[in-house]
C-alpha cells in the first residue's frame, strides 16, 4: 500500500508538498493538511475534518474545508470516495484500490489489494480515456 505522506511531517514538508502539487501552502491550507494527513491513510468527510480543525483551534469554516478538500483532491493529494452519491469521503491513500463500506457505522475502508480482478470494461465515450474504476462493496454484521 502507497502512501500520501509519511506519519511523522513538519510544517515545511506539508508546504513543500502543497507546493509540488501546484498549491499556495497558505496558513489554511497548511493546517488543514497537517490534520489530514497526521494519521497515515484514512478515509475523511468534511464534517469530521472541519470537527477535528475545531478541536485543534484552526479557525476555518466549513465551506474552506470542502473547498480545500476539493482542491486537494484536483490536485492529486487526495482521492474523493462518493457512496450513494449523498456522502463523500476524501482518501488519503491515492493509490489505486477499492473499498468497503460498512452500513450503519457509516465508515469506509481499504479492500486488501489484488482481491477483485476487473475485465471486459465497455469502451470509452468517443474522444475519452477510463481514468480508473471505483469499487465499492456494501457490507454489513451478519443477521443470525
């Protein structure tokens, strides 16, 4: 598994790789990534990013957090998970995998690589290239 950043980063890391990714590491954008990407890969919404900022007394609304994640994502550092197309999880891990979502937590997770072979995909609209498949497979407790 690939990961986005190393668990251990200062300050001038994140600002180098908020520049190497074409963004301005402004003080915003800087703590947020800080907080991202502080627990290795993980699969985050803008809720529970915005709560986290709040806890670690970052100033910022909830509006700046998806527009940062949204930047983040264009601009590689993160991979955007919809499920349902209601709930959208950024994923620190932007190498190519799958996921699980769990029903009722409401949590997604890695699918362990190589598990799910993909063949015969149709071909691309006239003039576009397949970018790459999202799976998501649905899981939940068993019901005895």
């Amino acid at each position: 598994m690939t990961h986005s950043m190393p668990i251990h980063h200062s300050t001038a890391h994140v600002s180098d790789m908020l520049r190497q990714a074409g963004l301005r590491p402004t003080r915003q954008r800087v703590c947020l990534a800080e907080i991202l990407y502080s627990q290795g890969d993980r699969h985050i919404t803008a809720e529970l990013l915005h709560e986290e900022a709040v806890s670690a007394r970052v100033p910022v609304s909830l509006a700046t957090v998806y527009n940062t994640l949204h930047q983040f994502t264009q601009a590689g550092l993160l991979r955007e998970v919809a499920i349902d197309g209601t709930k959208t999880y950024f994923d620190t891990n932007v190498s190519d995998h799958h996921h699980f979502f769990i029903e009722g937590e409401n949590r997604v997770v890695d699918m362990p690589g190589g598990s799910i072979e993909i063949d015969k995909l149709p071909e691309a609209p006239e003039g576009m290239e397949i970018v790459h498949v999202d799976v998501i497979v649905r899981v939940r407790p068993k019901q005895d």
